[in-house]
C-alpha cells in the first residue's frame, strides 16, 4: 500500500485525479537504472502535479547549468514544449511512463552540464557579450590596445 | 630540528627564485597556467577572439549546419560509456567487453534502420557519407561492368560522387551528367530519357547541401524501377530531416551521414538493398567485417553515437521541423523587409527549410563575408570554398557569375534560437547596406541605368 504524502494539493479541488497531468516528452528508450528502478514504482502510482512540477524545476536547474548558450537554451525550452505537449495525457501508465523517461533524461543533462561545463572555452559565445567591442567601434577588424598590447612591447 | 627547518627557511629566502624555480619540473610545469583546452584560437584574453588576423569579441553564432552540427548531449552521453569501461572491439567473440561492443553497434544498427524504414540487415557502417558514395558508385559498377557500362547523375550532386563517376569514366564507363532546372529540380522527362538499357546506377541526392532543394525521390524511384537501374541517394543532408522511406521511393542505395544530425564525425552508414539484391563490390579489403561490404573494425562509440543521433531524430522531426520552418521564415522575411535585391537559389516550395542560400545584388561576395565574421555562415560549400571559383551548383542552376559569388549559405538547426537569427538578420543588413553604399554599380541601378546595357572601356 502505497502511503500518501500529505501536502497542500490534497484534499482541496486540486486533487490529482481532477487534473490534467503535466508530462515529460517521450525521450530516449535506453535503460538506465533509475529509470529501471522507477518503472515498477511508477507503473504502479501515476506520479502527482507537485511530482511533475518538481521535474519540470529540476530540468530548468539543470539546463541553467550549461555553459554552451546554444546548448542551454535548448534544453529549457525543449523541456517546457516538452512538458506543455504532454499536458493532454489522460492514461496513468502512460503519465507513468513519460515521468520515468523523464527522470532517465534529467540525469543525463545533469551529467552532461558537468562534462561541458568541464570543457568550456574561454570565450564565451557572442550571444552572451554584451556590446561587444567592434560594435561599439563600427569595425569587426579595428585594432584595440588592450592591456595585453602594453605587456607584449616590453618582453624580450 | 628546529635549527634545520630555521636554515632551510633561510636559504629559501635567499635563494633567486629563478635558480629554485629551474630545477623543478612541478615549477616548470606550474609556471605555464593550465588551459582547459589546447590553445587552438590563438589568443583569448580579455574574451576577445583572435586568428587569423580577425578580432572578435567573442565564438560566432553557427550557421552553417549543412557543413556540420554541434554533437547533442543525449549523444555524447551514449558515446562516452564506449570510450571509458567499454572499449571492446564489437569482432571479438570470446569475452565481454566485445560481445557488449557488439550488442551496441547491432542496437544501433536497428535504430539507423529504424528511421528508414529498413531491415538492420541491409545497413553498413562505414566512415562516413563520402566512403558510402564512393562504395556505391564504385562498387556497383565494377561488380556489373559486364553488363552495365553507363551511369546516370546530375550536375548538382556532391564532389564525391561526381569524382567517382569522372573515375569510372577513366574506366572505360560511360556517365550522362543531367543538366537541372532553375529552381534546381531534376527534369523527369530528361532523366527518363537518358536512362538507357545498360544503365546501371541512376545517382541523384535527396537534399542538395548548397541550395538545400529536395529531389522528387518517390518519382525517380518509380522511374529506375520500371527501367531496372538501380536508383542511388546521397541522403546524407536528408537523414531525421525529411522522412525518408526506402519502399515508398524505391531507393537500391543510399548514403548516410552521422555529422549531419547532431552525431559524431567520422562515422556514416550505406543502405544496400536485399530484395531485389543489390550486388556491390567492396572497395575496403580486409577481415570481412560488416558481411564483407566494408572490412576494418566498426568503431563502437562513432557508430553508438550515429545510432543515438538517429533514435532522436525520430523522436524529434516533427517539433524540429516545425521550429525551423518558423526560423527560415523569421530569417527570410527579416532580411527581405530591409533590404531589396534579394534572391533565393533554388525552389522554395521544394526545400528543406534549414537551408537557406542567398543572394545579394551589387555587393561583393568576398567582402560581405569578411564583414560577416560574428557569423559562422558558408558561401558555396564547404568542399569547394578552398578555390575562388562560383560554386559549382550555382552555375548549374544558372545564376549569374557576379551573384554566384554573393551567394551566402545560411544553416538553421536544432539549437539555432530567435536571438540568434535576429542578430543575423542585423549584421547581415548592416553589411550589405555598407557595401552597397559603396558601390558604383548600386548608384547606377537607383538612377535607373541598366547594367546589361552598359559598354564597360578598355583601358
């Protein structure tokens, strides 16, 4: 028997078998072993709105974690479109199952922030820069002394 | 004790740090500061980018995914276990590290099958779209060269294709180069009639990597198989991007890339039906591996990447389609509201939205990518932008010299975001509206002077 936690959703007209459920998209199929873990649990118990709003929070934290603009930016948005696709989903097991993918998926960018961010170059992308100095000085290929100039004059 | 450490502090102390630091490699080694990465880029202080003369202020925004795209994380994720604990070569029978090697690769064998509606028995991994063209071309031929003496491609197909087949030619083979319409499409009357009773192989790509036109492939499919040729596609732009569907359209052979959907380079695949066979000579001798077809050591991390990159992309098309379209709109009708003199190569109707190749009147081609250099976008492709020359598929589809050589190619992908294209939208306008300014030919045409028309002196 499963226990059922207590907290500001039961009980009230928000109850979790009135509303529609906020899912994950459908990712990869490859077992992991949480996601081997969480099947036989979550087949059982669809997992409540609080669940799903957790994960959905834990990806955007995750997504914040990357240190490549392009990467970072699709992980967020991909996990939003991703969640909002799913919100028509009526059948638990299948709630289920898409919640389980989800946890699979958010260990894999949790793991993938660390080995990008264990790998970034020093510049960051120009998206990122805010008035970038060519900008400012009307020429891509203008010269500009910056303090390294100075510094590479006087070494012999 | 005490007396000890007092004098080795003391001699520390006097000692020139110069003389204590040159004795010790630790010293040596702490006294370059680390870098994360090898500095390839030249310098990077102050985040300012440096090569090649070029000063930027920071990496470009890629757009240029036809050249190639940025490996997704959910594909690394899959790569590095092959890299790390399980690094087995998959031919090796008698312990585990290669029959999990060899359970990944048939794992992804069926995934790449999976998106094009195959059987995994019909796909072979190879290194990459480029060794699958020239297996195919190559291969099929010379295994038929009693019976099959004629090849049957376009203009607008890949160097490597068009390479092989002047290859053949030196052979003794004969190949029919189809001229293309000016939207870039193939003429089915012209390819019905150059097909021939000893036309072996008819090559023709699915989605050209320039113009970013797609072929009627179902058409030509139905077409080779009434005439018993055997119908071959460069898919490698087209792969997760179009659906593709190997019964419907017929196809006998077909190339595959893994650098083109978001999966590690220097891995690609080659389709070779079973029903009806399709005989290919291997062109790799070695052990026999993959059935023979293409011998040498499959490489389990490239080839588990390819097949991650394509479960993806079955999952992803549709969001991914609808999204690009929406982007190559915004980018198109940007650039359009703000400058005139603006042409698409190639069909709009027949198109893969994430390719979208430009032409700008009056500005100089060279120049407007000098200025362009926040932006990583190609002219022509990548193969052929070593030379000076207009791109070749441009001068197929007959476009002018002068705006063959304006032509930029820009490339929208799974990860391109609104910012980025409104950024390109800008710098691309303010480029071409400086070089037009000054330019005597542009002050010409606002006057009302026709170009054509002009009688240019001798000096």
């Amino acid at each position: 028997m499963k226990t059922i936690r207590y907290n500001s959703y039961n009980g009230t007209r928000h109850s979790r078998y009135l509303l529609p459920y906020l899912s994950v998209a459908k990712p990869l199929e490859r077992p992991t072993p949480i996601a081997g873990l969480l099947d036989s649990k979550a087949m059982a118990t669809a997992p409540s709105r609080a669940e799903v709003l957790s994960l959905l929070r834990s990806f955007l934290q995750a997504a914040r974690k990357f240190s490549d603009y392009n990467i970072r930016e699709y992980a967020a948005r991909r996990a939003i479109d991703g969640f909002r696709g799913n919100k028509a989903l009526s059948d638990p097991s299948a709630i289920a199952a898409a919640f389980a993918d989800g946890m699979s998926q958010l260990e894999v960018a949790k793991r993938q922030a660390a080995v990008y961010s264990s790998y970034a170059p020093k510049t960051k992308s120009v998206m990122e820069v805010k008035m970038s100095p060519p900008e400012r000085y009307g020429t891509s290929c203008g010269i500009r002394w910056g303090s390294g100039e100075y510094r590479k004059i006087y070494v012999f | 004790m005490a007396a000890a450490a007092a004098s080795r502090l003391l001699r520390r102390a006097l000692t020139p740090a110069v003389a204590r630091r040159r004795f010790s490699t630790a010293a040596v080694a702490a006294e370059t500061p680390p870098s994360p990465l090898p500095s390839a880029t030249g310098e990077e202080d102050a985040g300012m980018v440096s090569m090649k003369g070029v000063r930027i202020s920071g990496r470009p925004l890629y757009l240029d995914m036809q050249a190639t795209t940025p490996v997704d994380p959910r594909v690394l994720d899959a790569m590095l276990p092959f890299y790390l604990s399980r690094f087995g070569n998959p031919h090796s029978r008698t312990h585990l590290y290669g029959w999990e090697s060899e359970s990944a690769v048939e794992a992804a064998r069926a995934s790449v099958a999976a998106l094009v509606a195959a059987d995994p028995k019909e796909i072979f991994f190879t290194s990459g779209a480029t060794e699958s063209n020239n297996i195919s071309v190559k291969g099929l031929m010379r295994f038929h060269r009693a019976r099959k003496r004629h090849v049957v491609t376009t203009q607008t197909e890949h160097k490597c294709v068009l390479d092989s087949c002047r290859h053949l030619q030196q052979e003794g083979f004969e190949v029919t180069y189809l001229p293309v319409r000016p939207d870039g499409l193939v003429d089915l009357d012209h390819l019905a009639d150059a097909i021939r009773p000893d036309t072996g192989l008819v090559s023709v790509m699915a989605v050209n990597n320039e113009i970013g036109v797609v072929q009627p492939l179902e058409e030509i499919g139905r077409l080779c198989r009434e005439k018993g040729a055997v119908f071959h596609t460069d898919a490698a732009q087209a792969l997760g991007k179009i659906p593709i569907d190997v019964e419907k359209m017929g196809i006998g052979l077909m190339s595959l890339s893994g650098h083109k959907i978001y999966g590690p380079k220097g891995v690609g695949a080659l389709y070779v039906r079973r029903r009806p066979r399709v005989r290919i000579e291997p062109q790799m001798n070695g052990g026999g591996q993959e059935r023979g077809i293409r011998s040498g050591t499959v490489p389990t991390p490239l080839v588990v990447g390819m097949g991650a990159a394509c479960e993806i992309a079955m999952k992803e098309m549709d969001y991914d389609s609808r999204r690009i379209s929406a982007l190559q709109e915004r980018l198109l009708n940007g650039i359009r509201a703000k400058l005139d003199g603006v042409v698409v190569n190639g069909s709009l109707e027949h198109r893969y939205p994430g390719n979208l190749n430009l032409s700008f009147a009056f500005v100089e081609g060279e120049s407007l990518l000098m200025g362009l250099k926040e932006v990583a976008v190609s002219s022509g492709s990548a193969c052929t932008s070593a030379s000076l020359e207009p791109s070749y598929v441009l001068r197929a589809l007959g476009v002018d010299e002068d705006m063959a050589h304006t032509s930029i190619r820009f490339g929208i992908g799974r990860f391109t975001t609104e910012a980025e294209i409104d950024k390109a939208i800008e710098l691309t306008v303010r480029q071409v509206e400086k070089l037009r300014e000054m330019s005597p030919l542009y002050e010409m045409v606002k006057e009302g002077i026709d170009i054509k028309s002009i009688q240019w002196a001798q000096h």
